[in-house]
C-alpha cells in the first residue's frame, strides 16, 4: 500500500491506518487497484480494470462535477463518509472514501486516486456515542441547569431541529428551521408538523413505525413547504424519545435541504432523455410533443407548450414580418392539473412581440422566468392559469443564428423560484434542437438529391452501371436493361464479364484489374452481348470507388456506339474500295507517291476553343470535413459555372472531382467561341470571389484556355483539351492563361498580358498570355 502517499494527503490523523486504493483517468474508468478493493463495492465483480467505477461504486453517480473539478485542480480533494455496506448473512461494514488528484512527469494526465477506509468500528462508536448523548441531551432538557447550554446547541446547529409531540405538534424548533421554511417561531410552536410537511399522512407512518419497534429511521427524504407555498426537499433523520413503558414521548427531526442536489439529478435524467430523445426521432413533428413530457416530468413541470410563427416549427421559417404572430402548435400537461379552460384559450391566443410570456421571449431572443403569475401581466391568460391552479413559468426561445424557430414555455402548480442552472440548461436543449432541425433538414434533402439523382439515372439516355469487386452487378438503370435486353432479375444474376465479346474479355479484364489498383482511366470501349446475340458497343467513363483504400466497386456511365462502330466500319470499307479503285486507275508508281488528299474530297475543319478550370483549396477543406462537406461545398460552385455555360451557349464536357471542362464552337459551330470563353472565365473568378465572401472560404481558380483545330467528327478534340488541361495545370492560381492561338482571336477585345514559354507535352513549347480583363473601348 501507498502509506506514505495516505498519510501525506491525510496528516491531520496521527496513526497509521489501513487503506484499499483505485487510480482513475478523466473518464472515471479504473486503470489500477489494491487486492481486497473489490470487497468494499456494492457490486464487487464490477471492479475490474478498465470498467466505470461508478458501476461497482454508485456513490459516485452525480458527483461527476466534483471528480472533475478535482481533475481540473479547481478542488484538493474530497471524502464520502460513513457509506453503509449492507452484505446478507453478515453485519454491515461502514467506509470512508478519500478522493484526491495526483499528476507526475510519467503522467500525461492528472489521475484521480480513491483511498477507502474500512470505519466500521468508529461509526458503531460515533453511533453508539450518538444515542447516548442524545439521550443524556435529552434527559438534561428537564433540567434547569442545562437548559441554556442546550438552548445554545440548538440554535447553532446548521441543520434544521424540529422537537414534536406523539400526536404531531410541533414543541420546538432552531433557527435553522425557521430559516429552512421561513416561518417564524411564533408561528410554528403548537402548529401541527402538516404545515410543513407536503405528505400529511408521513406522521402517522412514523408513529405507527416507532409503536412497534424502537429504532432511529436515518435518511428519509420528505417535500416540504415553505410560508410561500414553495417546494423544498429535505433530507431527515428521525428520532423518538420514549418512556420506560414505550410510549412515544416526543419525536425529533433533522433536516438538511437537499433540493439543489435534486434538481442537479433531475436535470441530468432530463439531459439524457432529451438527448434519447432526438436520436431516435424521425423528425421534428415525433420529437417536440416528446420531449415536452420529459422536461415536465423529469424536472416536476405540469405544462408544457411550444410556440411558432408558423403552422409548425421547422427551418424555413421566414423571417418575422410586421403581422407575424405567435401561435401554440403543441401542449403537453400532467393528468393531476386540470387545465381544459386553460388549454382551450390557449389554442385560441396569439402574441405579438413583447405581449405576454411567448412574446416577451420572442423579442429578447433570451429566457424568461415568472416566479408568480399573479405578479405577472398576461390579461390574455394569467385569468384561467390561476383558476387551473398554476404559479411559475418559464420558457426559452430556439433559437439558430438568432433567427427564432419557436418558443417553448413551461408552468408549475408551485411556486417555483428563479432557477438559473436550469435556464442555461435549456440553452444547451434550443441549441440540441436547432442542430437536430439541421440535421433532419440535411437528411432530407440528401433523401431529395438521391432520388434526383436515381430519377435521373433511371431517365438518363446513358448507359448506367455499378459492378462489385467481384465482377456482379449492384445496379444497373433503365437503358442499360432496355439496350442490352436483359430484365433486372437477370442482371442480379449475372457476372459483367458474362456478356462482355470474348474479343474484348482480355481487353476488359487488365482496364478492370487497372481500375482496382487506382489507376485512372480516360474514355475506354467495350463490345457486350445483348441477350438477342447481337454486338452492343459502348464508349463512356469508368471509375473505382474505394473504402478505407480498398476497392467496392467500379462504376460506368456510356453510351451505345454501335451504330457509329458500323458506320465506322462502313466507312473504312467504302474507303478501301476506294483505294481499291484508285490502284486500278493510277499506275503504281503514281500511286506509291500519293500523300496529299485527293482535290474535290472536302475536309470539313471547325475551330474550336476549350477551358479548363481548377479550384485551388479543397485539399486543405477536405482534410479538415467529410466527403459529404466537400460535395456541399462544390455543388453551388457548379451549379453556378453551369449557369455560365448556358448564359454564353457553350457546352460542358465533364466536370472531374474539382476539374470542369468547356467547350465553345461544338457542337454548334460559332465565331465568337473563343470571345464567349473568355468571357466566362472572367465570370467565373468573379463567382469564386462572390462565394469566398457568403462562405468565409479562400478558394482560387486557375483556368488555361486553348483554340483549336477539329472535324465534324470531333477528331482532334482531345489534343486541344489536353493542351489546355496543361496550360491551366502550368498556371498560378486565381490566373487565366491563354494560348497563343486564343489570343489571336481575343487580342483585341480584351486585355492581355504576355507570359514566358511553357512546355506542352508531345509539342513544341508555346507562348501564352493572362487574360486580365475585357477592354473598356
């Protein structure tokens, strides 16, 4: 044992005594103990290492605040004394429980140390020494030399002393007392213990009790009312004073008030039902009738109401106009008061701002508390709540971003004093139902975005499909059943590589095993089987989803090319007739020595010109949120760039994590392409900037542009993306560079500067200007 370490932090005892010890972190949990600790649990077989002390120890339920406050160092230490063990076939055992802090190097963490300390004897000394002299105190009150002295005694002590006779009148009381329920002592002396005693049949039981068996009755607690009618909880100890022949003589109560350790309880048992509460409900409608009722029960309330400006409480509450009104939405109340009149003009009142306790509320945006409502000015319904029998209210406005959602008030039968803590309480209870609202309201709008999102798949005129690691299907939409002819029964069934062309298996299986191992993949091209038998190809995209760096599953989104393939192949046949012709009509010689197009044979070139943007930032933002956060972020980005788009009829090729891609000039031809795309870029750093400043966000956009030569057909198109995919990649952020070739057809409409050489891949390097804005002339 840690003697040294006991009689330390306990020197005011001068012998050496045995102690039991457990060490706990911050989170109550053990982490070490002595041998023979467990013998002095309540539940011994839960003081294990690791466990909650507070399973095998409930005593220290509701010290929680102390523990910590020890932990923090605002407290040296603290003792429960006296706690009573009671074991079957075996006397009970009393101990003391020591708690103090201890922190060292080796530590990281300040560790809470309990000593416990079997007092056993010194409690049944204490006891014993107890009724001794109480008795003796007692038998010297008939004396008149003692009187004084004990007259001293009383009137000192902190706890309240009241003396009654056996049939309940009250003979003395101390000042405690006096002070405890604010009566005089005029006032109490040869009144009946009832005045003060809520439960008027706990006499009788007390007396019909000590009628059988002489014997103290430690630690009953009672409700007891003050001269105002206000509740109190007091913690008694009762003792009867009795003749030889064992009739009662009289009875002598001490009392402590408890009712703040009460109210911490009951608003701890409150907290936790709340916070069940809005974890399980659906939404808000199911929680507020729910948690109306735990507030009145668990912390003695008869009613409960909320109230809105709107038909119920919800996030799209608009913001209070000059008319808006409140109106009670919902009421909860105790089956022991009858409030129907009060319910009924309830229903039909509204309040403007400062009219009545809701409207009071509603205009300070804070808490509101009434003592009594006699004292109080509602006209509207102060009448028919003092008729119902109620005293105090209070109520606390929901509140988000000061913006008012509702107003929750609460009414007592008793008189209720100004509780404080329980008003910060109900702080932290808006701010809990705020977020819920939040949350619920983020919930269904994900529920919204996925059934747009499946609506849209289900509609799209792409193919798509999701497939396992495995190779099965997860799901695929309604085109890609409808072209391929397969039900979705059958797909459940069925693995990918089933009906892929076994000309493009291999092909199919290194892209799949690529795409497994992360890599990514441009446009790719695969042959399938329809369940006709006939060839489907398609072109389209495909990634890998990965959790936790493993691959789940790959999905796809194409388009059916089968028909292009056949023209394709129609082509390539016609053209080798061709060729064909040509041999036979143009000697070989001539014919070897043909490189240039064959004159009357039209080319049909477009110039086109292609931005590409990066949003610079969103590391640092996805490192610090969720995926989800991330997503909610770039969705109104997009959306706003999409808007651009269509305002300067140009066409968006694919948007790529944070990358976003347009094009002007396809696929309708126009003049002005490269003007249009210059001009969104400028747009687009303005929206950044605008959305910087709504969001508190510190986003930039690098943007390259690039024009370029392409067919009908779209050939060529990729050179001039990927050339400006690594103009934009080369370019510092919240810069627009151009190349060349663009600038030969905005040079003299917008304002642009000359940059040094930047290596393009598989080109030449290429000289590129920032466009910096749009020419006033």
């Amino acid at each position: 044992m840690k003697y040294e370490v006991v009689e330390q932090v306990f020197n005011k005892y001068s012998t050496l005594r045995k102690f039991e010890y457990l060490e706990l972190d911050v989170h109550f949990c053990i982490v070490d103990k002595s041998e023979q600790v467990q013998r002095f649990a309540l539940q011994p077989e839960a003081v294990i290492l690791g466990t909650d002390i507070r399973l095998g120890f409930p005593e220290f339920i509701g010290k929680e605040e102390i523990l910590k406050s020890i932990i923090q160092g605002q407290q040296t230490s603290f003792e429960l004394v006296a706690i009573r063990r009671t074991c079957e076939n075996q006397p009970d055992i009393y101990i003391n429980i020591y708690i103090i802090g201890e922190s060292s190097e080796k530590l990281s963490e300040i560790r809470l140390i309990i000593f416990i300390e079997d007092v056993t004897e010194k409690v049944q000394s204490k006891q014993d020494l107890s009724k001794l002299t109480n008795a003796t105190s007692l038998l010297s009150m008939t004396l008149v030399t003692y009187k004084n002295y004990m007259d001293t005694v009383i009137n000192s002590m902190a706890d309240a002393l009241l003396i009654t006779t056996n049939t309940g009148k009250i003979k003395q009381v101390n000042p405690a007392a006096q002070k405890l329920f604010d009566f005089s002592e005029e006032e109490l002396i040869n009144k009946p213990i009832s005045l003060i005693f809520d439960d008027n049949f706990l006499l009788l039981r007390i007396i019909n009790h000590y009628s059988k068996i002489n014997r103290d009755l430690q630690h009953f607690e009672v409700v007891c009312r003050k001269k105002t009618r206000e509740k109190v909880l007091v913690a008694f100890s009762c003792t009867v004073m009795q003749k030889k022949n064992e009739v009662l003589e009289d009875i002598i109560y001490l009392g402590r008030d408890i009712t703040s350790r009460q109210r911490r309880e009951q608003r701890h048992v409150a907290q936790y039902a709340i916070t069940r509460i809005l974890s399980e409900s659906q939404n808000i409608q199911q929680a507020i009738p729910e948690i109306l009722e735990a507030i009145c029960q668990n912390l003695e309330w008869d009613v409960g109401e909320l109230w809105t400006t709107s038909e119920y409480i919800n996030t799209n509450v608009p913001e209070e106009s000059d008319d808006a009104v409140l109106r009670c939405v919902e009421i909860w109340s105790s089956r022991l008061v009858a409030v129907r009149e009060f319910k009924a003009v309830t229903w039909q009142t509204t309040y403007l701002p400062s009219v009545g306790l809701p409207g009071q509320i509603w205009e300070r945006r804070s808490a509101l508390w009434i003592k009594n409502i006699l004292d109080y000015g509602d006209l509207q319904r102060s009448p028919t709540a003092v008729t119902a029998g109620l005293r105090s209210a209070f109520g606390f406005p929901i509140l988000d971003d000061n913006k008012i959602l509702g107003v929750m008030t609460f009414f007592s039968r008793d008189v209720q004093p100004k509780d404080a803590d329980l008003l910060q309480m109900m702080v932290s209870v808006s701010s809990q139902i705020a977020h819920f609202m939040k949350r619920k309201q983020a919930e269904d709008d994900l529920l919204e975005s996925e059934s747009r999102y499946r609506d849209i798949c289900e509609n799209a005129n792409d193919l798509i499909q999701s497939v396992n690691a495995y190779g099965r299907f997860l799901y695929v939409n309604r085109t890609w059943c409808q072209t391929l002819g397969y039900s979705a029964a059958e797909v459940e069934q069925m693995n990918v590589f089933d009906i892929i062309h076994p000309d493009s298996q291999e092909h199919c299986r290194q892209m799949f095993y690529r795409l497994m191992s992360g890599e990514q993949l441009d446009q790719v091209k695969a042959a399938f089987i329809a369940k006709n038998g006939q060839t489907v190809f398609l072109e389209g995209n495909i990634n890998c989803k990965f959790a936790h760096g493993i691959p789940v599953a790959t999905r796809g989104i194409f388009r059916n090319i089968t028909r292009r393939v056949a023209l394709e192949a129609a082509l390539q046949q016609q053209e080798a007739q061709t060729e064909q012709l040509w041999q036979a009509r143009i000697p070989a010689l001539t014919s070897n020595n043909l490189q240039t197009p064959i004159e009357g044979i039209a080319v049909d070139l477009i110039n086109v010109t292609v931005l590409c943007a990066d949003i610079v930032g969103l590391n640092e933002i996805a490192a610090l949120g969720s995926a989800m956060q991330l997503v909610n972020l770039l969705c109104p980005i997009f959306a706003n760039f999409d808007r651009l788009c269509n305002r300067y009829g140009l066409e968006k090729i694919k948007t790529i994590n944070e990358a976003y891609i347009v094009i002007g000039g396809l696929p309708t031809k126009r003049s002005d392409h490269a003007q249009a795309i210059a001009q969104m870029a400028l747009d687009m750093q303005t929206a950044i900037a605008t959305f910087n400043i709504e969001n508190q966000q510190n986003l930039k956009i690098c943007v390259g542009i690039h024009t370029g030569v392409v067919t009908a057909a779209a050939l060529g198109l990729m050179d001039t993306i990927n050339i400006a995919k690594s103009i934009e990649s080369q370019s510092l952020a919240d810069t627009i560079q151009v190349s060349a070739t663009a600038y030969e057809y905005i040079r003299d409409e917008f304002i642009l500067e000359p940059q040094d050489e930047i290596e393009i891949p598989h080109q030449q390097q290429m000289t590129t200007y920032l466009l910096l804005g749009k020419n006033k002339k």
